[in-house]
C-alpha cells in the first residue's frame, strides 16, 4: 500500500481486474469513474460497466460522466483532490485540465511496451503483427496518444497459440502486478520516468471489420493470426455460397495444394484442411449464421451439405 489517495478511471473488464486489485491490496481510493450505463442484452436494459460492478460491491463512490470536458466534471474531480488518477482503458478523453488536477498527476496502464503500438488495439496489433512479446506499460499521461513518460514495463511473451483473450489474460496478470509495483515505488519511479522513443511509435489503430474478412490468397500464417487476434470480439469470417462462416480455431499445415485457394481439400475428424496462398489451414471450430459453434466432429455428424471437400471458401458474399 503506498499511502496515495487515488481515483481510478477504467470501464471494461480489464479495467475492473485492475481496480479489484487495488482494493484487495488495502489502496485508498477516493472515486471511481466509469462510463454510464450502456443498453444491453435482449430487453436493452441499462448495465453498469464491470467497473462500477466492482466499485458498488466495494462500496466506492462512482463518478459517470458522459465527458470529462465540462466545468462540472472538472470541478467534481478538483473538489475530490486525489493525489493521482489511475487510468485503465477508461474510453473517454481526458482533457488536459483533467490532467493537472491530481496533485502528482495522472497514470495509465498500457496493453503494450511503448512506445510500440500505441492506441486502441494494442494486444490485437500485436497478434496480427506476430509479435514474440507484448506486455504493459505504466506511463505517466499527457496530452498525447500514450507518449506520457514510462514509469516501468513488465513484458510477456507471446505464444504460437495465444489468441486475443489469452493474451488479454496475460496482459491483466501481468498490469495488475505491474500497477501495484508502480504505487507502491511512485517517488523513486516518478523521478526515473523514461521519455518515450518516438521514431520507434507504431500505432494500433481500432480494426475495422474488413480485416478479419480472411483472403486465402494469403499465406496460412498470416490467415490463422487474423484467426486468433479475432477470436471474442470479431471472429474472423469468410463466405461459402453467400453464407457467412465464422472461422474460430485453426493451426497452419505446411501442406503443398496446387488447388484454388479457399478450396476445402479435406473434411475428417482432425479438421477441416483448406488451401492457402501458401501451405494451408486446418480449422478445427467454425459457426455458421444462427447456430452455436462447431468442431470438425460437430460438423461431421450435421449432415450439412455445404462444407464439403471440393467446396470453395470466398471473401465475397
């Protein structure tokens, strides 16, 4: 425990990792901001983040701003006084009135070793790009896109066969560690902070949906990273007769096809092999529009006419 009074901003379930951290670790927190409650679910109720699931069972006051631009919310935050404002995938611009008001600052906690991958999606970018590592940086804030000042780094690797919620697992692990390392040597850290690199910035802007779209043109590791950066959020998909089939699991085969790419050259219980621009794939779990998930056995026994071998996987509908 540091001795800080703090305010925590985040809104997902990243986020709300990190503020139970700080709460199991005894750490004084003053507020918790979080975005407001968001329509969900089939009726389109109102639910809270999971941060501020957190900070209600907690027993936290909760601050939900729909912007931080405005005198109130700056007047709000100034009337608090926190020693520092712990920011955590937060989703709101914070104004640089926002980021003078703690008395030692602000600090975020990035899902990437700065200054590589700043931005939206660092953990997806770093997939795609097929990374050996990623990590988390703790970074003092300015006015920039993550260029603040880095407090301290803790690197993780990258496994062949991570895919985006593993790697967020691992990331989570390794910030919520790293966050509390960080409060509880503020002074020593705060005074060693290290200026970003900027010829060395790669940003990680958010994907848009056309990237998961796969091109079997393309060379099957390239194809089974889109796969696994996908998977949670936005499956990677491709089409089959105009129906739309989400690609879910795959491993690379270093298999030689003179087949068109997309051809689907095999269907057995190990998967379903299909041609690439180089070796192929062997998709191991697909869903198609309306129905739960299936493995290679799952599709085996549906009787689907569909997917079968000789047919032709596409990137148009």
């Amino acid at each position: 425990m540091s001795g800080l009074r703090l305010c925590f901003a985040g809104t997902p379930d990243f986020s709300a990792a990190h503020l139970s951290a700080l709460i199991a670790a005894g750490h004084t927190i003053d507020a918790v901001y979080t975005q407001p409650d968001r329509p969900s679910g089939r009726g389109k109720k109102l639910q809270p983040s999971p941060v501020k699931a957190v900070a209600m069972a907690a027993g936290l006051e909760i601050k939900q701003p729909v912007s931080l631009k405005t005198v109130e919310a700056q007047q709000e935050l100034a009337a608090i006084a926190p020693d520092l404002l712990v920011v955590v995938a937060y989703g709101l611009i914070l104004p640089q009135a926002i980021l003078e008001l703690p008395k030692l600052g602000c600090i975020n906690v990035h899902a990437s070793l700065l200054p590589r991958w700043r931005g939206a999606a660092p953990i997806e970018r770093a997939l795609l790009a097929g990374d050996p590592v990623s990590g988390v940086t703790i970074m003092k804030m300015d006015a920039g896109l993550d260029t603040g000042d880095m407090l301290y780094k803790q690197q993780v690797e990258i496994g062949p066969e991570d895919d985006r919620i593993s790697l967020t697992d691992k990331i989570c692990d390794a910030g919520k560690l790293a966050l509390l390392h960080t409060l509880s040597h503020f002074p020593e850290l705060s005074s060693q902070a290290q200026r970003q690199n900027d010829s060395l910035s790669t940003y990680a802007d958010k994907l848009e949906k056309s990237e998961y779209l796969l091109r079997w043109q393309e060379p099957a590791e390239k194809l089974q990273r889109i796969i696994r950066a996908g998977l949670g959020r936005a499956p990677a998909f491709s089409f089959i007769n105009g129906a739309r089939l989400q690609i879910l699991e795959a491993s690379v085969e270093q298999t030689k096809s003179q087949k068109t790419p997309g051809t689907i050259l095999e269907i057995n219980r190990h998967g379903m092999l299909i041609a690439c621009g180089e070796a192929c794939l062997l998709v191991t779990r697909i869903a198609l529009p309306g129905k739960k998930p299936w493995t290679t056995t799952d599709l085996l026994n549906s009787g689907t006419d569909l997917l079968q071998a000789g047919a032709i996987l596409s990137h148009n509908d």
